[in-house]
C-alpha cells in the first residue's frame, strides 16, 4: 500500500512539476501531461489556454517516412484564415519541405472512414525561424466552416512527444496570430522497441 501511495504521488508531483513550466516565447504554447499508448491519451491538469487538435499520421514509428495529416476542424476556428503558422518543435531533428506541403481541404474521418483530405486550397507556403514555422499563405480567405489540413510527407525523429502549435490570422486591421490549438505527436520505438 505504501509503495502503491507513493507511485500514486509521484505521478501527481511529476504532472504538477512539468504543468508549473511556463514557456516564455509567444510562438509556444504550455505543453500538457500525458501518459497513454497509440490512440489513447490520458491528460490531467488541463487548463484553458491549451486546445488539443485532430491529426493522423501514416506511421508513428521513428526512422520512418509518415505522412502527416494536422487536422483544423470547423469548430477549431471562429473566423476566415488568411495567414496559418504551424511551429514545429526545436527538438523535431527533420526536415519539412515546404515544396511538399499542402494545405487541404479535407473530411475528418472516425471510426469507420479515415480522413481524407483532396482538395488542394491554393496557397503559398514557406518556412521560417530555421525550417521550424511553416507559414502558410492562402491565395484568399480560408471561410471557417470547413475542415482544413497541412497535409506533408516527413522522415520521423527519434522517439519521443511533439507538440506543433497553430497560429491563425484572420482579415481585418490588426495582424495578429492567434492560437488555435495544438497537435501532440508520439513517435514510438515500434512494436519490437
């Protein structure tokens, strides 16, 4: 009992440790806690200025070539995008090509259909900050009622979490990005690891 007490704390005071670090950089958004295996995530100390995303991804295996599919569902977003930021994590030790990026139009997918993302949203896309934001610039406004996907193919990492960040403008006199949520990717050592 007493040792099953002190994993018990030793998890609250790890969750509480790790949820006290703040991020001072504005392009970063304070990472969760979470502890789960492939689809299944368990998250406590939730707080209001994180917003978890939708993605898939073909292979979570590391060493691999993946495709990433970074879900913004309707709902995610309140306004037209003219300008989307994905941040990419310092540590992410890939290359994105942003020759093979795409931002789509997509339907989200669930248990019994997978996400498809066809339709190709005219955009000029670029990267930044040595290779870690993607700025994407459609031609018009993205309207807020369809889902949207950045849509690459990327040799994975080593193992370990990822959280890529979005950040949208939407039209009018201030250009601001604000913070529409985030992806948190776990790369695995595969099934044999």
């Amino acid at each position: 009992m007493a040792l099953r007490l002190r994993t018990v704390l030793g998890l609250g005071g790890t969750a509480a440790l790790a949820g006290g670090i703040a991020l001072t950089d504005l392009s970063e958004v304070k990472a969760q806690n979470s502890a789960g295996t492939p689809g299944i995530s368990f998250r406590w100390n939730n707080n209001k200025d994180f917003k978890k995303l939708y993605f898939f991804i073909s292979n979570q295996e590391r060493e691999t070539w993946s495709d990433y599919k970074l879900i913004l569902k309707g709902k995610d977003r309140k306004a037209a995008i003219i300008k989307l930021d994905v941040t990419v994590p310092s540590y992410f030790d890939s290359t994105i090509n942003p020759k093979e990026v795409a931002l789509k139009y997509c339907q989200v997918g669930g248990a019994l259909k997978r996400t498809r993302c066809k339709e190709t949203i005219p955009a000029t896309i670029e990267l930044a900050n040595d290779g870690k934001t993607l700025e994407i610039f459609p031609d018009s406004p993205v309207p807020p009622n369809k889902a949207i996907g950045v849509v690459f193919p990327v040799y994975n990492p080593g193992s370990g979490m990822y959280q890529f960040n979005a950040l949208a403008q939407a039209p009018g006199d201030v250009p601001m990005a604000g913070y529409l949520g985030s992806w948190v990717i776990e790369i695995t050592d595969g099934i044999d690891g």
